[in-house]
C-alpha cells in the first residue's frame, strides 16, 4: 500500500493537468479576490456594507470542477494503459489499488484547497476589515468546503477507478460534476421561490400591487424536505450554499460528506474487486 502511494504521489508531480488545474485555481481565487475586494470598497464608498466573505466561498465550485477534470484523467490513465491490471499481477489486492488511487486523488484535491485558500485567504488578510465573519464561522464554512471536496472526489474517482477509457473517464467525471451542480442549483432556486407571490395589475391610475396569490412554484411539505436533504448532501449542493453563504448546518454537512466519501469508497471498491482489467 505504502508503495503504491509512492509512486501515486510521485506521478502527481509530473502529472500536467494537476500543475495545470493548480495554476488555474490559484489565478481564479486571486483574481475572485482582487475583484471582491474592488468590489467591498466601491460600495462601501456608497455606504453599504459587502463582505469580502461572499467573494472567497464561491470559489469552491470552482475548485470542483479542477477536482472532476484531475480525477477523471489521472485515474482514468491507469484503467487505459492497463496499470492497474500490472499492479495485480506484481501482488498488490485489488482493495490496495483502489484506496492508493482515491487517496492520491484526495492528495490533488487537497493541494487545489490550498490553492483556493492561498489565492483568496492572503488577499482576505491584508483586508481583513472587510471579511465580515466571525473566526469561528468561518472555520467550520472552510470545514464544510473540505469535506464536500472530498467527497466529490471519492464520489468521481469511482467513476475514474472503473472506466475503461482515458477519454471516457474525463468526460463522464466532468458531466457528473456539472450535472450535480446544475441539479443541486436547480433545488436551490425552487427552495428561494416565496409562498406568496405579489402580482402587479395595470389599472387607470398606473402600476399597482394586487392581493397576494399562492406561489405554484413554491415547495412545500414532504417535498420540501426531500429538497433541502439533498442540498445539504450534495457536495455541489453544499457548494451552492456556501456561495450563497448559507449554510446553516455546518457540523451536519461536514458529517453526510465523511459519510458519502465513505459510502463512495465502499460502493466502488465492492464493483472494482468483480471488474475485469484490462
């Protein structure tokens, strides 16, 4: 196990697209940053109150998707050249090659966390006045940004473990990441819509609000709670609540993303142990 993470890590180093996506997130949260701290300034020139917060958690999708496109290419890579089926013919367990290739994924997810929180956390520093969140809350924010990384990660590298093709994995891992943000924004913005709705009426006298109507697009009993389950699940979900600087059960989101990285990782080790290598 332990030499198969060696190798695991020093291919991470040589490896293109994980320098390449590194680079790319540090640009983006620096750029992000400078922009909300632009931002900040403009309108609290005008006398309103914006914090730089709202500039820094955003970039987790961002991350995200470097985390979709590294997993699926680089795991993808041993399933096409035929690595792994070498692995096993030199002795190492199928359960050894899995947990060595989702642990040197979670390593390149974890180097792009702290590309996000370098890039955006060193601007945030030098003007802290306009962070506008307490220490303790953005702690457990940063822990819930970490644990739903993960567990996407562990959720894509199932799909990187076992595809065939180099090609197949990127592009599966890539439209799986953006389908669950799509999915996961979509149940955010059917959980915003209002009970009531105020329809305007054109009268004589101009414009005028009438009575209040129910809202058909609104969610409401069992429903609802199915939605905002799957929210705070998702790990895309989880990152739409955290640029929307919404969450408001940290502690319950760090726990459902250890326990989808875990069931992930099971799941994918049960159908890795049966697939035939190629």
């Amino acid at each position: 196990m332990s030499e198969l993470m060696r190798a695991g890590l020093f291919r991470l180093k040589r490896d293109r697209v994980f320098w390449l996506c590194l680079g790319a997130m540090l640009i983006i949260a620096v750029g992000q940053m400078s922009i909300g701290v632009r931002q900040c300034r403009a309108m609290a020139a005008e006398g309103y109150a914006v914090a730089l917060a709202g500039s820094f958690f955003p970039l987790v999708q961002a991350a995200m998707v470097c985390v979709a496109v590294f997993t699926g290419l680089y795991l993808g890579t041993d399933q096409s050249e035929g690595a792994l089926r070498n692995r096993l013919i030199v002795g190492h367990s199928r359960v050894q090659i899995y947990l060595a290739g989702l642990g040197t994924a979670m390593t390149g997810t974890l180097c792009f966390a702290a590309a996000w929180f370098l890039g955006g956390g060193v601007p945030a520093l030098f003007h802290r006045e306009l962070w506008q969140m307490g220490g303790g809350q953005t702690a457990l924010y940063i822990l819930v940004a970490l644990f739903s990384a993960l567990a996407l990660t562990s959720v894509v590298s199932v799909v990187g473990m076992l595809a065939e093709k180099k090609s197949t994995a990127a592009v599966v891992s890539i439209l799986l990441a953006l389908g669950l943000v799509l999915v996961s924004t979509w149940l955010y913005s059917r959980l915003l819509e209002p009970e009531m709705e105020n329809g305007l009426i054109i009268t004589a006298a101009g414009m005028e609000w009438g009575e209040p109507t129910p809202n058909p697009r609104y969610v409401s009993g069992a429903l609802r709670q199915v939605f905002q389950g799957l929210l705070n699940v998702l790990p895309t979900g989880q990152a739409v609540l955290l640029a929307d600087m919404a969450v408001d059960h940290p502690v319950w989101n760090i726990l459902s993303s250890a326990a989808l990285t875990l069931a992930a990782a099971l799941g994918g080790m049960a159908v890795f142990r049966k697939k035939d290598l190629k």
